[in-house]
C-alpha cells in the first residue's frame, strides 16, 4: 500500500525558510522519478520540482534558485528546501508519486 506523508510546513515571514519532508512507504523510492506539486488558493495545482532516480533535478521557473529538491533513497524520503519565500509561495504542498498524492501540507508565508 503506498503511501505518502509530507511534514513541515508551517507560517514563515517573508524571506524566510522551511524545509518539508515527504516519507514514502509501499515502494522503493530508489528506483523512481518523484516530485513536490502546490495548490493556491483560486488556482490550479503546479508542479514545483521533481528529482529522478539518478538524482537529476527540475525545477518551476518560479523557484529556480531558491528551492532544492534533494532525497534520502535510505530513509526512503524526498526533501524541498525552500529558502527566500515570497508570499505567494503560499499554498498547500504535495508530494506526488506517479499517480499517488499525499495529503498535502500548508505553506504560508506572511507577515
């Protein structure tokens, strides 16, 4: 049964950071390609960063230079970094494996 469970979100000021964690369980995170989508509020879901399997990074124009997007294939856990956040980095994140959400964690960032 697979299984995705994201942590850390929280509130941040302006320019500050926060590190969410999403822990994988019902597959070998090793061996796949995984990602961190968020949802706005009123908006659709975009795809914020992905890292594959040989470690291979991409990220959403919007958060190029301020987030990174890193894995711990022996914890079996993806991280997103995310430094310098802006206020409209404010969303719920996710993480997604092939057709598997998690339930998402809040993100906001406001003074």
């Amino acid at each position: 049964q697979v299984q995705l469970v994201e942590s850390g979100g929280g509130l941040v000021q302006p320019g500050g950071s926060l590190r969410l964690s999403c822990a994988a369980s019902g597959f070998t995170l090793a061996y796949y390609a995984i990602g961190w989508f968020r949802q706005a509020p009123g908006k659709g879901r975009e795809q914020v960063a992905t890292i594959t399997s040989g470690g291979s990074t991409n990220y959403a124009d919007s958060v190029k230079g301020r987030f990174t997007i890193s894995r711990d294939n022996a914890k079996n856990t993806v991280y997103l970094q995310m430094n310098s956040l802006k206020p409209e980095d404010t969303a719920v994140y996710y993480c997604v494996w092939s057709h598997y959400w998690g339930q998402g964690t809040q993100v906001t960032v406001s003074s």
